[in-house]
C-alpha cells in the first residue's frame, strides 16, 4: 500500500513538472493578453500621474465644470451633461461584451453575434461623442496642444470693458472664478480689467491666457484612450465576422477569442473611468 501511494506521489509530481500543463489553468492567448493589458495600465498610469503632477505644480487650473459644459444642439452652461452620456454609453457596452462572451460559453454563435453587433456600435458611437468634443473644443473654443483659452482668475476685479455677450463693463469677479478667451475674426479678445484687491489693487491688467500643458495632455491622453477604443472596434469587427462565418465554432473552445477581446475592451473602459475622473471631475 505505501509503495502504491509513492508511485502515485511520484506520478503526480511528474505531472506537475513536465511542462505540458497550462499554468493557472489560463491559454497561452489569454496569458498574453493579460501581459499585455498589465504593460498597458502602465503607460496610462504614467500619463496620468503626469498631468497630476502638472496639475499640481501649475497656479491655476482650468474648472473642468466650466470648460465640458457645451452639449449637442446649442445647448450650454451644461457642465459634464455631455460626458455623462459618453461614459454611459461605453460602460453599456462593457455590458453588453459580457453578454458576447456568455453567448460564446455556450457556443452560441448567433447570441456573440448580435451582442458583439451592439458593443461595435457602443464603440463607435463614444468614438462619435469624442470626435464632436475635440471639434468643439479646437474649433469653438479655440484650445490647441499650445495655447489654451481656459483659466481661472488668480485676484479679484473689475471689467473696463465688454465683449457684448457674456461680459459687460463694470461686471465684477472673484478669485477663482473660470473664464474663456474668445477669440473674434482671428485675434484674440483679451479683456482689460481693473485689479480690486491684494497687493496690485488698482492695477489695470489683461486675461490672461491658462496653463499652456492643460490642452496638451487633454488631447494626447484622451487620444490615446480614443485610439484604444479605435483599435478595439476594428478587432471587434474582425473577430464578430469570423464567429459569424462558423471559424470560432470549428474549434470548440468556448469562442475563447471573443473572450480575450473581452478583456481588453473591458480594460478600455476602466481606463476611461480614471480618465474621467482625473480631467473631468477633479
């Protein structure tokens, strides 16, 4: 009997040992994966930590409340309505990838189908959401990756003059209080104003223009993350027409594709949920 349990002992090492065993139960594509969403989370954290940093270090700060208030339609002084909606629509489709990899769990072809359909869609459409916030922030608003119209007021005062919209002369303001150069037949109007207090009381100064970095890493980090969603929509269209052509169903495993896509669109939007917190709600 104890000869017997050594054998065994020693056949169970052999197993464990010999290489031929997946380690975490977990494929070779899936294990990749992970390697490559780990590298991945990396490099945003490093960007983020950036603009914190940045962020920190700078005077002022641009109030995201008053810079993401524009929403479709003419709307405004709508402050994150529109970020709202964008961030809503990608978590909907983290929904509904879950329900692509499920379908594909038990080989169903049709129910990954339909589902990776709407997740494409979800995709597209923050793509869509995106590409109408960068238009009216470089189009209507006139910030660049070098100059940014943005800023807040670092001491009190008082308008000498209007620019007929918003601003009328004599109006006052506070410190801290966000406002944006506009810009009229391609010069830039900056107000003059009359300083009310602290040590440059009756001064007579212009707006100036906001931290120059806040436009560079607006666009570059929300690139980025935009061009991960662009990446992923594009593989999520390759793989949705090979498990609707039967590919992923030959092989019996469970469309195991379609469920490592699943992790990094899953990833994209995590990452976004950092990302809006960072720019949009501190």
């Amino acid at each position: 009997m104890a000869d017997t349990a050594t054998l065994h002992a020693a056949t169970d090492d052999k197993k464990l040992w010999d290489g031929g065993a997946s380690p975490f139960k977990s494929s070779y594509g899936k294990l990749m994966m992970w390697y490559f969403l780990l590298s991945d989370a990396f490099t945003f954290a490093g960007f983020l930590i950036a603009y914190g940093t940045l962020r920190i270090s700078s005077p002022t700060w641009p109030v995201p409340d008053f810079v993401f208030s524009a929403f479709p339609g003419g709307f405004h002084h709508k402050p994150l309505y529109f970020v709202t909606v964008m961030t809503f629509i990608l978590l909907a489709s983290s929904f509904t990838m879950v329900r692509a990899v499920q379908e594909g769990h038990q080989e169903n072809r049709k129910g990954v189908v339909f589902w990776m359909i709407l997740t494409v869609i979800g995709g597209a459409a923050f793509l869509g959401c995106q590409a109408w916030e960068w238009t009216t922030m470089i189009g209507s608003e006139h910030v660049t990756i070098t100059k940014n119209p943005f800023s807040a007021h670092t001491e009190p005062g008082v308008y000498l003059e209007g620019d007929g919209h918003d601003i009328k002369e004599g109006d006052t303001f506070e410190v801290g209080d966000s406002y944006l150069i506009h810009k009229h037949d391609g010069e830039w109007g900056n107000l003059k104003y009359k300083v009310t207090g602290g040590e440059d009381a009756g001064m007579v100064k212009e707006q100036a223009f906001g931290p120059k970095a806040f436009g560079a890493l607006f666009f570059f980090i929300t690139g980025f993350h935009g061009f991960h969603v662009l990446s992923g929509v594009i593989f999520l269209l390759i793989i949705c027409i090979n498990s609707a052509t039967g590919l992923y169903a030959a092989r019996k495993n469970g469309y195991e594709m379609v469920e490592k896509i699943g992790l990094y669109w899953h990833f994209v939007d995590l990452v976004w949920v950092f990302v809006f917190l960072v720019f949009y709600l501190l």
